[in-house]
C-alpha cells in the first residue's frame, strides 16, 4: 500500500515533496518521482509488501511508459505468465503487470485485474487513472485554474491547488480523451437481475478463496478480531490456510476495557483459534482527543466513520508497533448480507436487496473509507476479502428471501453466511460466536465510547449554533451537536466548499432515531425483552 500523487498536465508545484509529505503516513519506506518533457508528474509514497527489493515506483514498463499504483494485484502471477509473458519484467512488484497491460491494451484493461487499485500510467501523451470496483483503495481528484487536473490517494495532498475536488469513482478509469468511463458493470448491481439459491458449500469456498489470495505478502501479517461475526470468520479462514507456517497468527482487538463486548468474544475466539491475541485497550480521554486527528487522516465528517474509526486508528498505532504491516479485515459483509440491524426492517425483499445494492456501492464512502484510512494512518495495509470481485459475484446473487432477517421468525441477520459455516463436526468457530448478534464496531468497543463522545459534544457546542447550522453549512447539514462538533473540526482542516462535497453521510434506512448506532434499532438485544438463546433460534429455523 502507498500513497500515490499525479499531475496530469504543467505542474505548478516547486517541490513535489511538499505534497506528497502531507501522504507519508501511507508509504513511510520509500519515496520516488518522474517528471515529464510536457510537465507532468508521478510521485510515489511506498509502503513495502511485494518485492521489498526492486519494487520501487515509479515503475517502467518496456518502452517509456511509467505507473504508480496504490493497492494488491493477486493475480498478477498469472498475468505475467499469460497474457503478458512476451514482456520483460524488472521486479517481481505485483504493480508491474499494470503498466505493461496499458502499453498492449490501452486504458481498456482494468477488467483484467484481480485485486484492488488506486493507479495512474504516463506514456508520452498518453495518461490514465483508475479505481478498484468497490473503492477498497482511495482516490481523489481535481481541477486548478489552469486545467491541470491532479489525482491523490488523500485529499490532503491535493486540496489547496484544486478549485474542484472529487472523491474518484470506483470501477471507473479515465483519460484526457474519454473522460470518466465506467468499466466495471456487475450483474448483481442491477435489481431485476435473476436470483440464484442459497448454496452453503458454494458460498464458504468462494469466502476461503477470497482470504487465500489475500496471504500473499512478503512481510508478516495478522487480523483485525472484533469478536462479531465477520472479523471471527475471517480470522477463522486465515488460522486454517496459515497451518503449517512456522510463523504465529497475530490477532488484534481494541476495547474500552477487557469487559467491553466484542473484547470478551475476541479473547475467546481467539482462544479457540490458537492465535498469538493482542488487546488495546484505550480511553475516553484518549479517545476525545484523538478526533481532530482521526478527522484529518479520514477526510470525512460522518458521525458513524468518525466513531468506529477512533478506535481502529489507536488499535492500528499498535499493530504497527507490534511490527505487523498487512492485517486481514471484515468490512463488506454486513452491506453484503444486510447485517446491519436496521436492515430487520425492511419492507420487503425486494427493498431488502435495493438496499444492499445501494450499501454495497457506496462502501468507499463508508466502510472502505475507514478501514484503509484508520489504518493507512500508521502505515498499516488492511485487506477485505468479503469484497473480492467472485465472492460479490456470488453472494449479491442469492435470492433476498433467504438473506433478508426476521425477528418475527426469529431469523438472524447474515443468516446464510453463518449456516455456510455451521459445521458441527469441524467448527470454524464457537457456536454462540457464529451465531452472536451484530454490535457495531462503534458500539462493541464498550457502549460509554459513543455515549462519551456525545456527551462531549454537548459541552463543545452551544444550542445557538445547532440552530443556525443550516445557514452555515446548506450541504450535509449537521442535524445533532455532535454532528455539528465533527463538521467543525473537518472544516477547520479542509475549508473549502469542494472538500465538504466529498462527503457521503451514513444514514440507515426505515428507522425513526437519526442516531446510526445498532443500539438504537428495534432489534438489539439490549431492547428486547424475551430473546430467545441462539440454540432455540437455530433450531426454530431447522425445523
């Protein structure tokens, strides 16, 4: 993972440096750039995963075209042994296969790749950029008065020079000459798509090849262990994959205290795992004020981000100090399977299936957005296997009768992801693991985190400028203090209007509360009065 930094046209820019600085945090290894006759520029912040020898970018390609790229290719072995065996390689970088895929097929190739991506490529006058499908990697763009269009892989780097400023859209690339065009077209993203049924053993190979590629590293790795489902699944996966390595698994979990929710699953899970566990535990003092800093390494004022992100930013401090640089996530599933609780309301299954669509294709201004930039934050690359492109293939493909929840049934929500790996005779995991509510990450690192921050809010901002917050900011109008509280201290690092409209808010569906925390919806288990216990669930819905 890096940071990467084109200018596609005269740079105005002295010192390239002074941009790419403001990225170190994404690639504190190595640093390079190219400049070109017409003015150009590739500057590359490097983070080293693959080839920690020769993989430094810049990387050449045959002739004279250049590429930096941010992200993973996994298959890029396969590339280089195929279609691209005719070339001649000078690292064994999986990035390479980019540069020398746009030298024989144009911009016209990102469909080849299997992994995630943030690139741009300079051939003479030739110049593309592109995005991963989902938006796993960050990309920004924008436009000075002069025309020179400049891309980042954060805002920061870029922002002062643009007078217009994007967030870059996933499954996009483009050129001067076309534009942006959209390559990737998913048939699932398409509501009237047919519907395929459940199949278990299908669905739990597709996961456990998504998490095989992602052991691809020349550096040691770990996992990112909550205690929920997701996280538990994948660590699960990795554990098993990992047998027979001399090297120990490392887990990882943050909490307000050894008590707090998802601490508690996670020391168990990983006691059943056999991983070498490591505990963060954080406080609310520690937390308030590591917000303003939270906010300018994420780029956004999402009160759902900027909450789940604090604690993965302290945790991600210590992975690193633990000398763990690639961690293994779960990010995807709960928009994948309608995990969210909210989602226990949907009106119908149709409803049901619109809206993960929709949560699935907005994850880079959500999810993705945190994981990668909490963690990025100190130099740390985390990979989410629930987004490879032949698991969503097959998963946004089941018919939403299946997935969608029911608390009338008593059917829980990722009902489908948690039968696939219901495995009496060889579980992946503990049972009332598997089958443990959903706690948002927010909410699992101790209920008083989020109950703190708006307390604090409350103090920091004063009745008269909620009142007045639609007059100050008519986009994305902050509709709580602690709202508010987030929106100041983003402006206060990112002034300009264009900034602020790169911001998607996180707003769950078909609940009254404008608070987005689980613990609000109908169904969590703290405002429900008879729950019954997992095993009467599982065996209400076998029967």
């Amino acid at each position: 993972m890096c940071g990467i930094l084109a200018i596609q046209g005269k740079s105005p820019v002295p010192d390239i440096r002074v941009l790419t600085r403001t990225m170190k945090h994404r690639g504190p290894d190595e640093f390079d750039q190219v400049t070109f006759q017409d003015g150009s520029v590739l500057a590359h912040e490097r983070l080293s995963i693959i080839d920690l020898v020769t993989g430094r970018q810049p990387l050449r390609g045959c002739r004279d075209a250049w590429v930096i790229h941010n992200g993973e290719i996994y298959n890029h072995q396969v590339l280089r042994q195929t279609i691209l065996k005719g070339h001649t390689f000078h690292s064994t970088c999986d990035s390479e296969v980019i540069v020398h895929l746009f030298e024989d097929h144009g911009p016209d190739f990102c469909n080849l790749l299997d992994g995630v991506f943030a690139f741009a490529v300079k051939d003479g006058d030739r110049f593309m950029a592109a995005r991963d499908p989902i938006g796993v990697k960050p990309l920004y763009y924008g436009f000075d008065n002069e025309g020179t269009i400049y891309f980042a892989s954060e805002m920061k780097a870029i922002h002062t020079y643009c007078q217009e400023l994007r967030s870059f859209p996933p499954g996009f690339y483009y050129t001067p000459e076309t534009g942006f065009i959209q390559y990737y077209k998913p048939q699932w993203a398409v509501p009237e798509t047919p519907v395929i049924p459940f199949d278990p053993a299908a669905l739990r190979y597709r996961l456990i090849r998504a998490v095989k590629k992602r052991l691809m590293s020349d550096v040691p790795l770990g996992v990112l262990l909550s205690g929920g489902l997701d996280s538990s699944l994948i660590a699960s996966i990795t554990k098993r994959l990992m047998a027979g390595r001399k090297e120990p698994l490392h887990s990882f979990s943050v909490g307000l205290s050894p008590d707090a929710p998802d601490m508690k699953a996670a020391r168990e899970v990983a006691q059943f795992l056999g991983t070498e566990h490591h505990e963060v535990i954080f406080t609310i003092e520690e937390g308030l004020a590591a917000l303003e800093q939270v906010i300018w390494h994420l780029e956004t004022y999402d009160v759902t981000t900027i909450r789940a992100a604090t604690p993965m930013y302290l945790l991600s401090k210590a992975i690193r100090e633990a000398g763990i640089k690639v961690v293994l996530s779960g990010e995807g599933s709960d928009e994948i399977f309608g995990g969210y609780l909210y989602f226990h309301n949907a009106p119908s299954a149709a409803e049901f299936r619109t809206e993960t669509i929709r949560r699935v294709l907005r994850l880079s201004t959500a999810d993705c957005l945190r994981a990668d930039k909490s963690t990025m934050a100190h130099g740390i690359e985390a990979r989410v296997p629930f987004l490879d492109k032949r698991f969503l293939d097959l998963a946004m493909r089941i018919d939403p009768e299946e997935k969608q929840p029911s608390h009338r049934t008593g059917k829980p929500e990722k009902y489908i992801l948690r039968k696939a790996f219901d495995t009496p005779a060889d579980p992946w995991l503990p049972d009332h693991i598997l089958w443990r509510q959903k706690e948002q990450f927010g909410d699992g690192v101790g209920y008083s985190w989020i109950d703190s921050i708006i307390e604090y809010a409350e103090k920091m901002v004063n009745n008269r400028e909620i009142s007045l917050a639609a007059l100050r900011y008519s986009y994305n109008t902050p509709d709580t203090k602690e709202a508010l509280l987030f929106r100041k201290l983003f402006e206060k690092q990112y002034p300009s209007v264009p900034a602020a409209r790169t911001v998607l808010r996180w707003i769950p569906k078909w609940q009254d509360s404008k608070d987005p925390s689980g613990r609000v919806a109908d169904h969590h288990e703290q405002h429900v009065d008879e729950l019954e216990s997992k095993k009467k669930v599982k065996a209400k819905l076998a029967s």
